[in-house]
C-alpha cells in the first residue's frame, strides 16, 4: 500500500512531528524530497513514505567539520593548501562511502546509511 505525498506535504509532515521535527532542516527536506523523487523517476520503482525508516537511512549534517568528528575521518588537512581542498577530499570519501547529497547555498548535506 502506496500513499503519494506532494512536497509540501512530505516537509510538513517532518516540521510537525512532535519527535522528527528536527532529523531535517526545511532545505534538507526540500533536497531529501527531491533526491528521492528523482530516483522513484530514474528506477520506476515507487518509495512508500515511511518518516522513521527515511530518518533511519538518512542524517543532514550542519558542516563538513560536524561529519569528520562524528565519524573520525582520517583525511589529514596538512595535505591540502585551502578548507576547499580538504572539504572536498572529505567529501569523495563520502562518496566513495555512500550517496552525498548536498543543500545548495549551504554548507549542510544528507548522507544516506546502508
């Protein structure tokens, strides 16, 4: 059983739950929404909603720096000139890793676990 949820209404559905209100900031949402409408679109397979299992597979991080600490990246920033350089080695070793997903005109991405 399938129930199709618009965009605005699969954002308010997070801002108004009393517990996963803050998994997501509203351009998280708007990004996560996105992603997993174009993958329903690139697969043809439909993604039921489901707000524990989606906040159980993905996690918006506010920084770079935020994602190497919880997890203790090893990438040594002695190696690199600039923060750009580094943030982007961090974020290849996302990549190699799992689905990066990043919020435009921010520094804050979603990271999908496997």
């Amino acid at each position: 059983m399938f129930e199709y949820v618009s965009k605005s209404e699969f954002i308010n559905r997070f801002l108004k739950h009393e517990e996963r209100n803050r998994n997501f900031s509203y351009e998280g949402l708007v990004v996560l929404f996105e992603y997993l409408e174009n993958w329903e679109e690139e697969t043809g397979e439909k993604i039921e909603f489901d707000m524990v299992g989606i906040c159980c597979d993905y996690v918006e991080y506010d920084s770079i720096e935020d994602y190497v600490r919880e997890y203790d990246v090893k990438v040594q920033k002695k190696n690199y000139k600039t923060k750009d350089e580094y943030n982007q080695a961090v974020i290849e070793h996302i990549q190699d890793n799992t689905k990066y997903i990043p919020i435009p005109d921010t520094e804050r991405f979603i990271i999908m676990f496997y």
